[in-house]
C-alpha cells in the first residue's frame, strides 16, 4: 500500500489537534444524539432497550476504530494518528460504561442480588462484564503520569489486555445476536478484529523474522 | 407513605382515547393521498397497493367481553403498532411498520384441513362472520422481555374447530403462515425456516381465550400486526401467536414449529409464560412493560402463564421445566 501524501503526512501539530477535535466530537455525537433523541421521544416504543443496544453498539465500533489506529498508522505512514488513539480509547471505554450502566439501572433498577444472579448466571453478560473490569485498569492508566509510573515497557504490557477485551467484546454481542439468528452483524465486527489482530501477528512475525 | 388505589378508582382508557382522532385522521388522509396519487399514476400493480390501504385502518366494531379485559392501561397505538417482530418484514422492530405495507390481505383465504371430515377453504368474509366478533383486552408478553396490553378483536378459535368438525385423530392444531417472497422482503433471509409455522395441542386450541383475531384497538389489523387474521394465545409468549395465517391444520402428531426447529433448547412448543423458567440468555422473572416500566420504575414481575390461571388445567401433571 502506498504511503499517504506528504502534505497529510506532515501535518502541523496545530492542524492535528484540530483532527483530535473533530474526531472527538464525531466520536461523541452518538452519544449526543441518543440524548437529544431520547428526551424528544425519539427513540421509538422501547427507549431504554435502543440506549442499551445504542450504547452497546458504539463500544465495538469505537473499539474496533481504536484498534484499526496502529495498523493505519503502518500502512498510510501517518504517524500522527497514534496521537488519536488515547481518546478514542477512552470513549470507547465511556461507551462500555453507559452500557452498563443501562444494564444495572434499566434491567435491573440498581438491585445488586439480581445483578449479580445475572452477570453469574448468563455466559454473555459474564463475558461483557470480564471485558468492562479488565478494561477499567487501561482506563486507569491512560494518563501520561501513569504512564511515567508504570514504565513504558510495563504499560504496553498491561495495554495488550485490548487484544482480549475486543473480541470478548464480540463474542458477547455474537452470543446476545446467535439466539434469534441474526449472526450477519456479529459475523462482520469478527471478520474486522480477526483482520487487525492478524496483521499484528504478521508484523510481530516478520520483525523477528 | 402507601398510596392505595380502589379497582373502581382505576381508569380504563379506551383505544380511541390513546392517539387522539385527528392524529388517526391525519395519518389516513395521508396515506388515501398516498393511494390516490398511486392510482392516478396509473401503474398496473399500484391498484392492488391502493385497496391495501383502504383495507388498513377500516374500522371493525365489537363489543367488549369484560370477562376477557385486563384492568390495566393499554399501550399506545402507535408503540403497539411499530414496535414488532415480524421477520418476514426485517428483523428490525421498526421494520414491519416500514416494510409490510407490501402485504397484500385481500383476497384472502384460509384452508381448514388435515384431520378433518372434509376440508375446505373459507375467504375472509366469511370467516369474519362464522361467530360474532368482541373485543378482549389481553396482556400480551414477548419472549424478550417486554409486554403490552392490547384490544384484539375476534372470537374463540374453539368456533372455527367446531366447525371445521375434527376427526378423533386431530390431536394439533397447525398454523402456516403466508411465505410470499414477492410480499414479504425478510423471505430472502434464512433466518427461520419459511413459511413461519406455529401450533398447539388441541385442548389449548380450544380454550376460550385462544382468540382467532381480525383487528386491535377497534380497527382491521394493521399489517405489521399480522393482517389480515393471525391467532392470538395471551398466556404463551408472543411468538407462539402466528400472524398472516393461510392454513389451519389438524394432526395427529405435534407439529415442528419455526422457533422451536431453529433453537429448541430455546424455543419450547408449549411456550407457555412461565416466571420460574428462564430463557438461557436472559431472565423471564421480571419484563418492562412498554411505555411504562424502566427509567424511573423497576420492571415488573412476570405472572405464570401471564396471569391467565385459567389455563393451568391444561398441565395438570405436566413438568413445565421439561415442557417449556
């Protein structure tokens, strides 16, 4: 694949931030929309379960973005996307939160017993809530201080967690989807992480290589 | 503080009360707009498009059998009528509302066979008219987990058994639904297997409160509802009540169903609402009422055979972890 042009390539750190901006505003405009939607009743018979699947929906396009950054970065040569991927990390990760947060409140309007029971007793809820508690330590330590903290070598090993978070992040939607046969969506977000984990693969390979 | 409410200090709102008239009338200007200008365009196919819609919204006029009206407030119209699964239509809820005006419900037979003395074929009108219409207000609860509270109209499936005279050797009830992939755009999808199939045994067939269906709140079905006759089985989940239907049949033996052949660890043939057995993926103890339950209220408790104990009899002895 070709190098992206120069001219974007090069871009002047204002111009980057002002990317940072935009793609942090886009990141938050589903977020926005399911508010604005919801308070004007837009969000159809059953609001509660379109801010669930709303909610669940934009964590995996948003993780699937995040992972997408390091193998855009390699093939374009734009290396200032990597300066994305902190934010888009963190939304994701604020995505996972409300979708939770749907779940305790809507599902089960805060009472920790049947919480509990359920996260316990159902496979695809156990998957998503192991994915929102290894994730929670990668939110944590997303600051530059942290960072420092931990030591760079340590933290990209705590970071690698992503590379289990995302597809139990899938496995759970599959298995939610797989019950009324509806596979076509879960199946696609599959293929996409199984391509952006392989391409790490390769790359790992042919550095040691 | 307790606030009690007396029975007779609730208030029944009665369809007509819950999307107000202009707004039904707007809505059917609109669309004899939409036919007109269709027919005026004078293409073929767009006349059968045109009668649909008549047929839509037509008003069909019942009285109310109290014995058969839950006191509890009816979902809105509009919630009721495009919030639903039928996949035939797209497996998005809002896809029935977008997609079935495609439906084409009239003509329309039904063909009463199988284990029957004779079989025969009846059209619309006449099965309309084979026993006098009422109106029931029955809760209707979803495998998902959310319920509604809807004003069907139609009379017991136990009159059209009688009529149609089953041999000692009906011991099911099969009902096949329309598969037109011409009609019905969600055909293309493997999903289910096609045409969609429910059934029951025939002493649940014959229970009162089956309820053989033309209409809901006070009107001809709405497409996405299932027009123009589909069944409905107020103490089993929703999925049982098949929609559209072309053929009843009778059997001697249970019929494969289209839920139950694609997942029957999940999708038992008796179906029956049950609080205590839970679906593999998710709880049915509790379910969010629609319109009502969620942000600022818990969801409510599911009730065995969604409150309807009339029809415990029909398991006495029966193991319903085993028949679920």
């Amino acid at each position: 694949m070709p190098l992206a042009p120069a001219a974007v390539r090069n871009l002047r750190p204002r111009a980057v931030t002002v990317v940072w901006w935009l793609m942090l505003l886009l990141a938050a405009t589903p977020l926005l929309r399911l508010v604005s939607l919801g308070f004007t009743g837009g969000l159809g018979a059953n609001p509660l379960e379109a801010i669930t699947h709303g909610t669940g929906d934009w964590t995996l396009y948003l993780l699937c973005i995040t992972l997408a950054v390091t193998p855009l970065r390699k093939l374009t040569g734009i290396n200032w996307l990597v300066r994305m991927r902190r934010m888009l990390g963190l939304m994701a990760f604020l995505y996972m939160a409300l979708h939770f947060t749907a779940f305790i409140w809507f599902d089960h309007f805060f009472d920790v017993a049947a919480i509990w029971k359920d996260i316990v007793k159902r496979p695809f809820i156990t998957i998503g809530v192991i994915a929102l508690v290894l994730s929670i330590p990668l939110a944590i330590t997303s600051t530059n201080g942290m960072v420092r903290r931990l030591g760079g070598k340590r933290w990209a090993l705590l970071h690698r967690l992503i590379y289990v978070i995302v597809p139990l992040g899938v496995l759970h939607y599959w298995w939610d989807k797989s019950g009324k046969n509806l596979i076509a969506q879960p199946l696609l977000f599959a293929v996409i992480v199984a391509v952006l984990l392989a391409l790490r693969l390769l790359w790992r390979r042919r550095a040691a290589g | 503080m307790l606030i009690k409410i007396r029975p007779d200090q609730i208030e029944i709102p009665t369809a007509s009360e819950i999307t107000p008239r202009e707004v039904y009338l707007a809505r059917r200007s609109f669309m004899g707009r939409v036919a007109a200008g269709a027919a005026l365009a004078g293409m073929g196919g767009f006349g059968a498009v045109a009668s649909a819609f008549a047929q839509q919204g037509r008003k069909l006029p019942a009285k109310l059998n109290n014995a058969y009206a839950v006191m509890e407030k009816q979902t809105a119209y509009k919630d009721a009528t495009t919030y639903n699964n039928y996949y035939e239509f797209g497996t998005d809820k809002a896809d029935p509302a977008k997609n079935a005006g495609t439906l084409k419900t009239s003509p329309w037979m039904v063909t009463i066979e199988g284990e029957v003395k004779k079989p025969f074929t009846l059209d619309l009108d006449a099965l309309t008219k084979l026993a006098p219409l009422e109106e029931r207000i029955y809760r209707l609860r979803c495998v998902e987990g959310w319920s509604m509270v809807i004003p069907w109209v139609g009379y017991s499936l136990s009159a059209l058994i009688k009529k149609a005279e089953p041999t000692g050797n009906a011991k099911y009830v099969e009902f096949v639904t329309l598969a037109d992939s011409k009609q019905m755009p969600g055909l293309n999808d493997p999903i289910l297997k096609w045409p969609y199939r429910e059934g029951l045994r025939m002493d649940e067939a014959n229970h009162p409160l089956a309820l053989l269906t033309f209409g809901m709140y006070g009107e001809v079905l709405p497409n996405q509802n299932g027009a123009p006759v589909r069944i409905v089985l107020p103490w089993k989940y929703g999925f049982k009540s098949a929609k559209s239907i072309v053929a009843i049949r009778f059997l001697k033996e249970e019929p494969k169903t289209a839920w139950n052949l694609y997942a029957p660890q999940e999708y038992g043939f008796y179906s029956n609402v049950n609080p205590s057995v839970d679906h593999p993926r998710w709880s049915q103890a509790t379910e969010r009422r629609i319109g009502e339950d969620g942000f600022f209220a818990p969801k409510r408790k599911t009730l065995m055979f969604n409150g309807y104990n009339d029809v415990a009899g029909l398991y006495t002895g029966m193991d319903l972890r085993k028949f679920y």
